[in-house]
C-alpha cells in the first residue's frame, strides 16, 4: 500500500514531535492502512501521548506532514473518536453514564439541548448496546468498577459513529481478564463498523492476536511493522542500534528488554 | 448598596399566631420582608443552579475563597466611598478569571487558594479599620444583611441573577462535559480553558449576590450545601440542578420566615437549615447502607 493510498487513515511524512524547540521524536513514516489496528508501544515518556495529540490538533507539528483521514489535523474533528488516559473517574462524580454518553453527540455545542432529544437517546442506547453496558448504563459513573467506566468510555467515543478511535492506555488500569474482554470488544467493535484503531498500550499481550501493526516509539524514533517482525531483538536492535532483548515466557508472553532507560518526559 | 438597619430592629421578635394564612399576611406586611423574599428567591435560585457545576467540579473551596477575596474588594470599596457591590464585584470577577485561567493546574492547591484568601481577609481587616462606622458594615458583609435589602437592591439583584442565568444556560452542556472530562471534551473541540473561566466569572457574580443573602463567611450554606445534597438524591444532571435549587429556595424562605418570629438572625436559620438537612441526608444514607449489609 503506498504512502498516497487514500484507503490509508493516518499518513505521517518527516513527522517530528516536541514541545516548544525540544523535539520528543523526529523523522517519522508511516502510514496507518484504514480499517486496521494498531497498537503503539514504547518506554515511558517516549511519546506515544504526544502521537495521539498530534492527530487529535490538541498539538502541532514541530516538522513534517500530517495527514488524518485525509485532511490536516484539527480539534474537534466528528470522525474520531478518543478515549484519553487517565485513572478512574472521582466517585463523587454525580452524572449517569448515560448521560456521559449522550456528551459525545452534542456535549461540544453551546446551549441546553432543545431538540433532538430522541436521536440522541437512540445514539446513545445503540452505543451503550455495542459495549454491552446496559445493565450499569444509568448507574453513577464514578460508582462503577474500571472495567465498568472503560466501556462507557468506549461508548462515549463510538457515540458519534467515527471512522478513527484513538485509545491512550485503556488497559492499564484494569485486571487480564478485564483487560482481555476491552480487546475483544474494542477489535469486534471495529471489524463490525471497519474502523481504524490506534491504542496506546504498556503491554503487547493482551493484544498480540488482535494487532495488525505495532507502531514502536523510543530513544526519540518511530518504528512501524507486523508485530512479529517489528518485535523481534534483531530488529529492535537495528532499529534503536543498542542490543535489545525480546524474551518470551512458557505461556508464550513477550517482553522487551532494553529500551526502558529513557530520559523521562512529563509529557509522556 | 444598602440601608442598614440594624438587624435586631428589623426583626424584631414578633410571636405567630400559629394560623398559617395569619402568619404569611404578617410576614409579607413590611416592606423589608417583601424586599427579602424577593432578592433571597433571586439568590437561592442563582446560587442552587451553579452550585451543582462547583460540587461536579470540586471547586467548592474555590467558590469559598471568592467570597473571602471579595470581602477585601467590598472594604477596600467603602473606604473609596464607592458601593460595596462595585468592590465585591470587581474583586471576586478578578480572582475568578485568574483562578479559571489557572484551570487544572490549580487542582489540589488548597494551601496556595488559603494562604491567598486568609491575606484577602486581613486586607478587609485593615480597610475596615481606615473607616469609621465599620462595625455594622463588616457585619453586614461577614455575616449578611437581607433584612436591610432595598428596591433598587432588588431589582440589581434581580438584573445580576438574569445574567448569571442565560450565561448559565448557555455554556451548559460543554461545561457539563468539560467539568466530567476535560480531556474528552478538549479532544472534541471544547474551548475548556475559556470555559472554566467563564465558569469563575459566573460563579464570581452568584457568589457577590449570595454574600447580601448569608454574607461571605457563610456563602457555603447557599452554594455549596443545596448542590451537595442534591447529588445524593439525582445523578441525572437537570433533576440533581432542580432539586439544588428547591433545596437552596426552601432554606431561604423558612430561614427568613423563623427569622421573623424570632430574636436571632437570618444566616443563623439558613445556615441552620442547610447543615440540618445535610446531616438529616447523611445519616438517613448511612442507616439504609447498614440495613442492607445485614439482609
């Protein structure tokens, strides 16, 4: 598939990231072919976030192109849908689920809604469906379990029917079951409505037989492949030029050894 | 702003007669009760309405140290010889932007918020102690002064509560998202950082009409206690906001009708009403939870 193809949803040319004059990674190619899944991988504070700000136009470019679902980066684009990092929700925090929900179609325009109510609640019951919430949807959010909130987040971003969901660490804060159920949901969701992931993760194996690329960002560079040649200690060797070690236990796990002594970056 | 009448006479204890419609002609009698209602109606709804964004929010310290920042603006006002209200406002609408614009990365700097307000009020101290006759305005603007509430007070609290109102409404539903999930909201083309000062600005006038009605070291009992309960009882946004604000009407128009019978002050019954109610809330919460651990 060329860099041009317009069935790619993410192409990146010389792309360089950074805040102010101090680039985070620079020189990165890729594209990421539409109805795929991607998860980015790297050390802390290597830039995996700043990747997903980039695309969302929370942040510019320091150089190079961008180009997402074929336009310029810019906030508030309808056709991505985003679920940021972060830990739970506070457990005071008094509004349903539901309603949380019903923000990702209208909750960026000004006023009280007036009309539309119906379309709305369909919306929003349709994308609590997909996730399967219904039996907490009308519960008090900050009152569910992480499992819980990360599928009315997941509802939230697949509200406005996007064509590119962008995830920053949606497992991190959950148990390897609860971990293993989101990935299947997140990869049935999209095979359903041919959607293009990118998600940020800590750890490639609960997602291993889901992932059709993995995008590696460390030591200030991007590496994009199959996971099974990108993860491999001959090519992070190669690619980072430092001996990296990829180790694989009896139950068949990876782990990457090598790439975590990263100047950390607050921004991560 | 306001024509002082000592409170003591203004309330003059007066017994009810025990016969409701009796009673109610009573009250509404005097001038400075009809006067009363009306700005504390204006008020309560105002201060019940925006209170449920500080508790979603968790600026409910934040709302405290405006009132505290205003005390300094509304005495250092008298002291120039100007309104009161043009100090509270000015004071309460500057420290509101800069708390707004500081946004998130004020979150959790309790000690920075009163190391601030704590300086606010010794500067109140000291402009009050530059004007003589301070006593009974310091009261007034610590403590309250509905009873001696004019016309033209109502009608500017009446003009003030409108504004704060249709601002309210019309930043509702981002604001709503913003204060669940401001990066969400960011992420979907929500201006959070101008929101979250147009918040403060907002929060900055209810709490300045709210300091006649309880005065500033009891802006609390109106802003921040309504909302608090009302969240207990509604996790759907418009009934948690309704209920917010029949909580926040019904202390203030029994405060004031207690008041009027009795030798005491209004903030007391407010005040009295509110925590009253809260404890009422809490206890009958955690009665319910114990029952259902022993089923």
């Amino acid at each position: 598939m060329s860099v041009n193809d317009p069935a790619n949803a993410i192409v990146a040319r010389g792309l360089a990231a950074g805040y102010g004059s101090h680039a985070i990674w620079s020189d990165a190619n890729f594209s990421i072919p539409g109805g795929s899944f991607t998860a980015v991988l790297g050390p802390n504070g290597a830039g995996k976030s700043t990747l997903i700000r980039l695309i969302l136009g929370l942040l510019h470019p320091i150089a190079g192109t961008l180009d997402v679902l074929g336009e310029a980066p810019r906030r508030g684009n309808p056709r991505i849908g985003y679920v940021p990092q972060g830990s739970a929700f506070d457990p005071e925090l008094s509004i349903r689920g539901r309603d949380f929900v019903g923000l990702g179609v209208d909750g960026h325009r000004w006023g009280v809604r007036l009309s539309g109510r119906a379309q709305i609640a369909a919306a929003t019951d349709a994308a609590i469906r997909a996730v399967s919430a219904e039996a907490y949807a009308n519960r008090q959010l900050g009152r569910l379990s992480g499992g819980e909130q990360q599928r009315l987040l997941l509802a939230q971003a697949l509200v406005g029917q996007p064509s590119l969901l962008l995830m920053d660490e949606p497992l991190s804060h959950l148990d390897v079951r609860n971990q293993g159920a989101i990935v299947q949901l997140i990869s049935e969701v999209a095979r359903k409505r041919n959607l293009t992931v990118m998600l940020i993760a800590h750890d490639v194996n609960p997602l291993l037989s889901h992932i059709d690329h993995v995008l590696y960002i460390a030591q200030g560079k991007l590496a994009m492949g199959k996971p099974a040649d990108i993860i491999t200690s001959e090519s992070l060797s190669e690619i980072y030029s430092s001996p990296v070690e990829v180790l694989r236990d009896r139950l068949g796990r990876l782990f990457v050894v090598g790439l975590e002594e990263e100047v950390s970056h607050p921004h991560g | 702003m306001v024509e002082l009448i000592p409170i003591a006479t203004a309330a003059a204890p007066t017994d009810p007669s025990w016969n409701p419609l009796d009673d109610l002609a009573l009250l509404f009698h005097y001038e400075f009760m009809v006067h009363a209602f009306e700005a504390g109606t204006v008020v309560a709804i105002v201060a019940g309405a925006i209170g449920y964004f500080v508790v979603l929010r968790g600026s409910a310290f934040a709302a405290h140290a405006l009132s505290h920042i205003g005390f300094a603006g509304a005495t250092g006002a008298v002291v120039l010889a100007l309104s009161p209200i043009v100090g509270l406002l000015a004071f309460t609408l500057g420290a509101g932007v800069a708390i707004g614009a500081l946004g998130n990365r004020l979150r959790g700097r309790d000690v920075t918020i009163g190391i601030v307000l704590s300086w606010a009020l010794g500067l109140g101290v000291l402009f009050i102690s530059l004007y003589r006759g301070y006593s009974t305005e310091a009261y007034a603007l610590l403590f309250g002064q509905i009873l001696g509430i004019t016309s033209s007070d109502v009608v500017a609290t009446m003009a003030a509560g409108l504004i704060t109102m249709v601002a309210l409404v019309a930043v509702y539903r981002p604001l709503l998202f913003s204060s669940v999930d401001e990066d969400v909201a960011g992420a979907k083309g929500v201006p959070v950082t101008v929101l979250s000062i147009a918040f403060m600005a907002i929060l900055a006038v209810a709490v300045s009409e709210a300091v006649q009605v309880v005065g500033v070291l009891l802006i609390f009992a109106l802003i921040v206690t309504p909302a608090a309960i009302a969240v207990r009882f509604s996790s759907r946004p418009p009934v948690a906001i309704a209920i917010g604000i029949l909580l926040a009407l019904a202390f203030t128009w029994f405060g004031l009708a207690i008041a009027f019978f009795s030798p005491h002050p209004v903030s007391f019954f407010i005040t009295t009403l509110a925590f009253a109610t809260y404890l009422l809330v809490r206890l009958a919460e955690a009665l319910r939870s114990r029952q259902r651990v022993r089923v």
